[in-house]
C-alpha cells in the first residue's frame, strides 16, 4: 500500500507516526512545512486536496498499489491503524472516525477528501476513464466549509461507476479509536 498524504496542516504527530512505521509515503504540499522526513514535492496550489491527489495518481502512483489518500491534518492514535488500511480489500472506502459519520454517509452516498482507501483497479480506471482525479484548477485554496467542486465530481463519478455495477464503491470504515479526523 502506498500513502498519499496533502499537505497543508502539517500535522506534526501524523508525520511522526508515517516517519516511525516507514511506510511508503509520499506527501504532496501546497506550500512548505515540515514533513517529519517523510519525502515530498511541492507543486502549485490548485484544487484543494484533489489537485494533490491528481499529481500523486500521475506521477507517484507505482500502478500496482492500492492508496490510502489523506490530508495531513488528521492524527494517528494507534499505529494499528496502518494494519487496518492494509486489511481493506474493497475498490473504494472511506475512512471515518465517527460511527455516526460512517453510517450517515453510506446512507446518503456521500464523503469526503480527508480519508480514503483505493484500490489499484479503481485508480486504473480513475486513469482510464477520467485521466485522473478531477480537481478545480482555478481554486487556489479557497474554501468556505461546504463542499467543493472536486469532491461533487467525485461523488459523481463514484455514483456513476456503482450503477453500472463495475466495482462496489460506497463502502465506509470506522476506524475506531484509532485516528482523529479534523
């Protein structure tokens, strides 16, 4: 598994933790702070955390890998986290840190950029079909607390796949106990 981490918040602890369980990580800034060592680049604020993920599925991704996609402002409790990413197998899941959210998105099919695990078939026909993640290139950091262009496409686009029955892709984790999502 490959991690994508956006960075923004610098999140000193999740930086710790992705530092001292030597995953494969690699953080995607919007502007420049301090990753813990964990390697990075620094490319154009465009798109929010879509943008970040664009680039990293274009030019990071090994192409065999599934992704666990994520901003930086989330904190690692329990490293048993990492085990628990990797025991996903599903195409698409994300990753709550609240029963109430996990069970309120499923419900309305719906979700967010903080969090989320992909696997290698869904983000080759990401690639495919879409020639990446979608992401609002005019948007360079605004942001006004409600949802924004690039996860509606998202959204979207997972609806789309679901009925056309290509892969299962509203599936919800509640990692319990074991990461806090800002």
């Amino acid at each position: 598994m490959q991690i994508c981490v956006a960075g923004w918040d610098f999140n000193k602890s999740l930086y710790a933790s992705l530092s001292r369980n030597q995953l494969d990580t690699h953080a995607v800034l919007h502007k420049k702070g301090d990753t813990q060592g964990v390697p990075f680049c620094l490319i154009p604020n465009e798109g929010l955390e879509w943008g970040i993920y664009d680039y990293f599925l274009k030019n990071l991704w090994d192409k065999k890998s599934p992704v666990l996609f994520m901003q930086d402002d989330i904190s690692i409790v329990e490293d048993s986290f990492f085990t628990e990413m990797l025991s996903l197998t599903d195409d698409f899941t994300f990753i709550h840190d609240s029963i109430s959210k996990c069970i309120s998105s499923e419900r309305l099919f719906s979700g967010t950029g903080q969090c989320f695990k992909a696997s290698s078939k869904f983000l080759t026909y990401l690639w495919k079909n879409h020639r990446g993640f979608w992401y609002d290139s005019k948007n360079t950091g605004q942001f006004d607390g409600g949802e924004h262009a690039g996860i509606g496409v998202f959204l979207q686009r997972l609806k789309d796949i679901q009925k056309k029955k290509i892969m299962v892709v509203n599936n919800h984790f509640y990692a319990q106990d074991s990461i806090i999502i800002n």
